[in-house]
C-alpha cells in the first residue's frame, strides 16, 4: 500500500474521530432535540384508537412509523401542529414518551390543549 494511501485513511479516520468527539459534547442530533424542563410544558392525552395509534416521524401519513400506542395509554404532548387531515382532523401531536413521534389528534383525548408547535 502507497504512502499516500495510508495517509488519506488515515486522514479520514482522524476526520471521524473528530466528528465523534464533537457529537459526544453538543446537543444530540436534530430530530432528537429535547428542550430543557420539557416535561413542564406537556399536556396528557390518551389514545382512543382502538387498534392502536401508528405513531410517526412527520405530521403525515408518509411519516416513518416510530412505534404503535396501544388504546387507552397515556401520552405526554409537546405541542400541537398541522399536517395530512385524518378523518377531518388536520392537526398533530408531538409526542414526548421515549421517543420523538407524531400522533394525529383525531385519535388522542387531551386534558387540555398544547401548546404550538
């Protein structure tokens, strides 16, 4: 193997090296983002899906799906967006349970209204 490939490998695992180092001492990645006292600022719901609620990662059907509430849990809500309509219900809740994920709010039962998004 040639010097200079050595180099440039070595280059490249310097450069990773570095970039891991920085992931490790600022905040995580954007969509994992989670706002410090959050949990002052959320509103419970439950799920009445009675199938389950497919949680997802955008306001949307076309969203990856995260996970699936089962009926009746309780959820926490961050706040409140629109997105895709769902059975004539246009908004969104982000929820805050383990991971980051929207639920339409055709199928969550609040105690109060969230906050916007």
């Amino acid at each position: 193997m040639s010097l200079r490939i050595l180099l440039m490998r070595f280059g490249i695992a310097a450069a990773g090296g570095a970039l891991m180092a920085l992931a490790a001492t600022t905040p995580a990645a954007a969509g994992d983002e989670r706002p410090v006292g959050h949990d002052k600022k959320t509103v419970k719901g439950q799920v009445t899906a009675r199938t389950g609620l497919i949680l997802r990662s955008a306001p949307n059907r076309g969203g990856a799906v995260i996970r699936v509430a089962p009926y009746g849990e309780v959820v926490k809500i961050f706040c409140r967006t629109t997105g895709q309509t769902v059975d004539g219900n246009r908004y969104w809740y982000l929820l805050t349970d383990g991971t980051w994920a929207w639920g339409s709010a055709r199928y969550i039962d609040t105690w109060k209204t969230p906050r916007w998004c």
